[in-house]
C-alpha cells in the first residue's frame, strides 16, 4: 500500500469515538447545559397539552400550529419523555446527535479520502463544542440532519 492510498478509518476508531462520547454524556449524571432544562421544560408542558389536556398549561398556553424549525427539540423530547424521564429523555437526544455528528464527520473523511486518520479524534472536541454546552439543541440538530 502506498502513502498516498485512501485507508478508510476502521470499526475500532468508530467504536472508540462513540464510546468516548457516549461517555462524556452518561457518565455525569446531569449533562449540563444553558438552555437545556429550558428545552425539557418546554417539551414536558407540550407532553401534558398534548397527551393529557393538562389545565394547568391550557390555562396559560397555546399551541401554535404554525411549524418552526425550532420545535424539534421540543418536539423530540415530549416524545422521548413519555418513555423515559426527562433527564434521560435529554442525555437519548444528546446521544442521537453525538451519534449523528460523529457518523457525519467520517462520512465526510470517506468522502474527501483523506489520507491520515490521526486528526479523527479532532471530532470529539468538534462535536462537545461551546453551542452544544449552551443548549442550542436545534441549531446543533440542524447540524446532523443538514449531514444526512
């Protein structure tokens, strides 16, 4: 083989990067962000007007049927806090977008046929990155989907 053949980065890096992310999110018991709890707030009050016609909420807000791309995180977590609770609900979306992050990125070093691997651990530090930490989940969403 030589040096300037493509080498695609192997399962054992794949393994490694989500499990260095998974636990940089489930090791704590709370993932900490700014506007995270806000988010699970939101999405535990659409939960109750949504599925329960809970009067506390109907008596103080309304469901705006117009879509925004903002709804997604909310969205996504009424849904996932109906299963699990709401700290879970956030670390299962915070996992989903480490994943799609991290898949994204070496999609886009089998794309581009790099040929040297050694900056691929760069994507941790790329995917936990100040956005993530001030709880912009629907910007850094955004970030997964526009990958797919």
């Amino acid at each position: 083989m030589t040096t300037t053949e493509y080498k695609k980065p192997g399962a054992i890096t794949l393994l490694l990067l989500l499990t260095g992310a998974m636990f940089l999110i489930w090791y704590p018991e709370v993932f900490v962000t700014g506007d995270g709890p806000c988010h699970v707030h939101n999405a535990i009050a659409w939960r109750e007007m949504w599925f329960h016609n809970n009067a506390f909420y109907t008596n103080f807000y309304e469901l705006n049927p117009s879509l925004s791309p903002n709804y997604t995180s909310h969205v996504l977590l009424a849904v996932l806090t109906l299963v699990f609770k709401p700290i879970v609900a956030e670390k299962v979306l915070l996992s989903v977008y480490a994943w799609g992050f991290i898949l994204g990125f070496l999609k886009l070093h089998e794309q581009l046929k790099a040929k040297n691997s050694a900056f691929l651990p760069l994507v941790l530090v790329l995917t936990f990155q100040s956005l993530l930490y001030l709880g912009f989940y629907n910007f850094i969403l955004s970030i997964v989907f526009y990958q797919l």
